[in-house]
C-alpha cells in the first residue's frame, strides 16, 4: 500500500512538474524587427540586392535616429508599406505633424547608408 502510494504521489509530481514547465515556456511571438523586415523586404525586391539587409538596416539605425515614438513609429510603417522612408501626416497626432520635416533631415545619412551600403 505504501509502494503504490509513493508511485501515485511520483506520478503526480512529475505531471505537475510537467505541466508547470509546459507554462512557463516562453511563447514565440515575432519581435517587432523580425516583423518590420519581413513586410518591408518584398517591397525592396528589385530594387536592391539584399533586401533583408537593407531593411533591417533601416530599422536599426535610420528609424532608431528617431526618438519621437509616434513619429518613429509612422516611419516604420511607411517603410514597410512603401519600401521607402514616409510618413504620412494622418498618422501621427497633429501636435506633432509639424516634425515631419525635421524627422527625415535626421534620417536622411543614415537612410542613404542604409540603401547604398547596408552592411556598415
């Protein structure tokens, strides 16, 4: 009685044990960079010869240039969208509509280095 008392409690530990391990595995959601090549590179077909690059590029350093998030993050979304760096004033909030000028003087050398030499 004792045997089969010390197996089941085992057996119910393992499962638990299992189980809790099963939970706390991290899932495996797409990081916003890996998502932001994966849409920006088929518009870079053709144009470039390594689209992944010049994409990721873009993200890490033209786009990082921009501290703004709003703005930041319209950017993204017309680099992505267009294959080229835009934004358009609908999306970013008003107050800040008139930093779109400013935002890509920022970005223009890093954006430049990007398409023409994205492996520095």
């Amino acid at each position: 009685m004792l045997l089969r008392f010390c197996a089941a409690a085992s057996i119910s530990l393992l499962t638990i044990t299992s189980v809790q391990a099963q939970v706390r595995a991290p899932s495996r959601l797409p990081d916003a960079r890996s998502e932001f090549v994966r849409q920006c590179a088929p518009r870079m077909l053709g144009r470039w010869e390594h689209p992944e690059e010049v994409c990721g590029c873009l993200h890490d350093h033209a786009a990082a240039v921009v501290e703004d998030r709003d703005l930041r993050e319209a950017l993204l979304r017309g680099i992505s969208e267009t294959g080229v760096p835009t934004i358009e004033t609908d999306w970013v909030p008003t107050s800040k509509q008139g930093e779109i000028g400013p935002t890509f003087t920022k970005i223009a050398k890093p954006t430049l280095q990007c398409m023409f030499d994205p492996a520095k």
